[in-house]
C-alpha cells in the first residue's frame, strides 16, 4: 500500500512536470536529440545597429525573447589593439572593426548568460566566425566566457560522436550552451570548443540573388568533409548585394527583401536541401529573422505548431528604436548618411 501509492505519487509527479516542461518553447522537441532539432541562427547577430551594413534590426536580447536558438559571431580584434587581454581586445565587428564595431564579445556574452539564467529550459548554439584568420587560443574564449559567467553551461561533445543528447538531456545536466569555432583556434585545451568542421559543414553563403539558391545545397565549407552523412549543416539563406561606388565594391544584407529571402524562398530551400542530403538543415542561417516567416517555418521542419498570434518583440513598436520594415525615405536617409561612413571604412581599409 504504502509503496504503491509512493509509485503513483511519483508517476503523477513525473507526468505532471513532463506536461509543463518545454525545451526551446516545444513540449515535443525535449525527446528530440540536438543534431535533429532545426534550430533558426541569426548571421552576424551582433550587427544590429541602423546601419546598411547590419543583418538584424533588435538587440541579441530581443532575438532570444523572439525564439532565436542561434547566434553566430565573429571575432575580430581592432587594428589599434594589441590583443593584451581577450576579455577587452576580442571585438564583435564585421571584418574590420571601423566598418562596425558592436563591442567587446564579453559584453555580448554577459548579455547572452543573464537570458540563459533567466530561461533555464532553452538550449543555445553559439558559432563562432573567425574572418580574418586570427591565431585565437582556445584559453582566448575560455577567458570571454569565464569573464561572461557562461562557463557553467558550456557543453562538450566528444570528438568523433555524432550522437547528441536530447534537448531535455541538454537542459537537465545544465549544460545547454554549445559552442563551435570555425577556424584559428588550436583545438586542444578547452574541450567545449568544437571545431566547427568536425561536426558541421555549411552551404554556400555568397548568395547574390534568389535564383542563386537552387543550386546551393552543396558542401561548401569543409573542403570534401570525411563523413557528411553523420554531420550537422548550416544552410546559408541570406543575400548580399553588391554597392559599387568608382572601382569600390561594398557588399551588403538585403534588408528591404528579406521578407521574401525568410518566407517561401526558405522553405523551397530547406526542402531541396532535405532531398539532397537526406535530412533537414540542422540551422537556418538567416539575416532579419523578423521579416517573411522563419521562425513558423522552422517550426514546421520540426513537426511543431507556432504559435504567432503574438507579435515578434522585434517587430513590436519601439522594441528596439529599430523597427523590422523602415520606410523608404528613412532607409534612403540612414543610407546616404552610412554610406559615408561605409566609404570611409572600406577607404581606412586600403
Ligand atoms: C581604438 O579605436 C577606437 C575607435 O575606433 C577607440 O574607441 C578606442 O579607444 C581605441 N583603443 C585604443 C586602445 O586606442
Ligand atoms: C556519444 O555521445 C552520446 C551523447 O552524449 C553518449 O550517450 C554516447 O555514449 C557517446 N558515445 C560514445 C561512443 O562515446
Ligand atoms: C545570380 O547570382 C549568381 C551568383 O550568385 C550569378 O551567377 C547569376 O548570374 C545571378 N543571376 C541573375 C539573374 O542575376
Ligand atoms: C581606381 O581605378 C583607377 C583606374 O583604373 C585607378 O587608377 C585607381 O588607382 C583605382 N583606385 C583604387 C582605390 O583602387
Ligand atoms: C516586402 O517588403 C516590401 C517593403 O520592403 C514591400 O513593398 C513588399 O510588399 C513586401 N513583400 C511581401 C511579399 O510581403
Ligand atoms: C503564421 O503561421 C501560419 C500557419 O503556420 C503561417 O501560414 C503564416 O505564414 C505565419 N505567419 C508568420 C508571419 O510567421
Ligand atoms: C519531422 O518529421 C520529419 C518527417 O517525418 C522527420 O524526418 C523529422 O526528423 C521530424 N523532425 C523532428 C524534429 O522531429
């Protein structure tokens, strides 16, 4: 008697906390291992300033309110820095820090580990992107996180494994953030840095038009992997635009289209991508996630019902003092101002 009811408390307790818990907002994503969830990612998520060189318009806080699960970064240290202290030196700037420079990568991370304390059911991918070529350390990052307070929930999966844990496994061991780092690191003293190549190949992301992406579900980073069948992909769907100014060429996101580029365009990709490598994209690599529909289509990819009868943060009026859509006279305004700037960076660039 007195077992049986304790089993019974216990199965009803269980059941009871099963039926609340949702892992990345899915009651049905928490039996799901990592590596089969389609996670949305935002490109350069730090490039959120009204700026023609930004790819998002809100804050990385607002990305993560609205249900981004991804964000990819890139290191850079600043021309007038001598890379002393990477909890200082390491910058979040696009290629070159006079071009954009969103501050130091500790900053950031502070930001991302106060959301993860506050939203301990929610599973985040950090991807790392080194675009010049820096010889980082691993003991580089180990010191941004430590410094950030994110060491706690760093994740390591061994080399060589493909099988992830659930999402559920994930958050109930506490370490629910994983890290990947593309290339310059040395790979060897801080085990929760993954090499992004070991586990990861991605797709083409110089995408100059819509038409471009019915050729793109191909390997383009790693060259000729060893085995892509058990590895993860970031399909890249986003587009650059070319601004040519004299014989100077300045690429930049494609805001007033991305409504297009993250709506039919990002499921006729995925799909295509499905058939050619026989499963899903494990990450949607977007630029203004807000506009078009990513994140219902990422939901449909993983068989889930989004619910978007609320409005996104990021497109809530003054969310961010940076709205999804801009009006054309205020986007021609903030182009011609920024245009300088651009010039002025590409030109301290030559
Ligand atoms: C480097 O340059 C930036 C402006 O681009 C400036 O804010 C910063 O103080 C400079 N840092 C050093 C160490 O001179
Ligand atoms: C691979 O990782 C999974 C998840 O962490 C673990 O359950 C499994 O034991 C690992 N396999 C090997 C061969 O290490
Ligand atoms: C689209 O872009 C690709 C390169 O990404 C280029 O080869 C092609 O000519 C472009 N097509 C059109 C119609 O502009
Ligand atoms: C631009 O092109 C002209 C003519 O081809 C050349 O003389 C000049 O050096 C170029 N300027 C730059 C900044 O590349
Ligand atoms: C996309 O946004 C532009 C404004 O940037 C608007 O003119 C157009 O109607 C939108 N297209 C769709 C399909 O929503
Ligand atoms: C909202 O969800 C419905 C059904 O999944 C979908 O058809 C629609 O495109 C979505 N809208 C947005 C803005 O995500
Ligand atoms: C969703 O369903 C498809 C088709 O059955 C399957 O391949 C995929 O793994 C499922 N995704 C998730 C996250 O369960």
């Amino acid at each position: 008697m007195f077992s049986s009811s304790l089993i019974l408390g216990t199965l009803v307790f269980a059941t009871g906390s099963l039926a609340q818990q949702a892992c990345n907002g899915y009651a049905q994503l928490c039996s799901v291992p990592y590596n089969q969830v389609t996670t949305v990612v935002t490109h350069n998520s730090y490039a959120n300033f009204a700026s023609p060189a930004a790819n998002q318009a809100c804050s990385i806080t607002t990305q993560l309110d609205d249900g981004i699960r991804g964000l990819k970064l890139s290191a850079v240290v600043p021309t007038n820095s001598t890379m002393s202290n990477p909890v200082t030196d390491i910058h979040l700037c696009h290629t070159s820090c006079s071009l954009l420079d969103a501050g130091t990568a500790t900053d950031t991370l502070t930001t991302v580990a106060s959301w993860l304390k506050a939203n301990p059911n929610e599973v985040l991918t950090i991807m790392w992107n080194n675009p010049n070529n820096v010889a980082f350390q691993d003991s580089d990052f180990n010191a941004i996180y430590q410094a950030a307070g994110l060491t706690d929930y760093v994740y390591t999966q061994p080399t060589g494994n493909n099988t992830w844990p659930t999402l559920q496994q994930l958050i109930s061991s506490g370490k629910r953030v994983v890290t990947f780092a593309d290339l310059g690191t040395d790979s060897s003293s801080v085990s929760w840095l993954l090499p992004e190549f070991n586990y990861v190949f991605e797709t083409p992301y110089d995408n100059r038009n819509e038409s471009a992406f019915s050729s793109a579900c191909v390997i383009d980073r790693p060259v000729n992997p060893s085995s892509p069948n058990s590895m993860m992909y970031v399909m890249n769907h986003f587009l650059y635009g070319t601004l040519t100014l004299g014989n100077l060429s300045v690429e930049l996101p494609q805001k007033g289209t991305a409504n297009i580029t993250n709506a039919q365009s990002l499921l006729t990709q995925a799909n295509a991508c499905r058939s050619a490598f026989g499963r899903y994209p494990t990450f949607l690599e977007v630029d203004f996630y807000n506009l078009g529909n990513t994140l219902s289509i990422a939901a449909q990819l993983n068989n889930v019902t989004y619910s978007n009868s609320t409005q996104l943060k990021c497109n809530s009026a003054g969310s961010n003092g940076n709205s999804g859509q801009s009006s054309a006279s205020e986007l021609l305004v903030s182009t011609l101002t920024n245009l300088f700037l651009v010039f002025l960076g590409v030109y301290l660039l030559l």
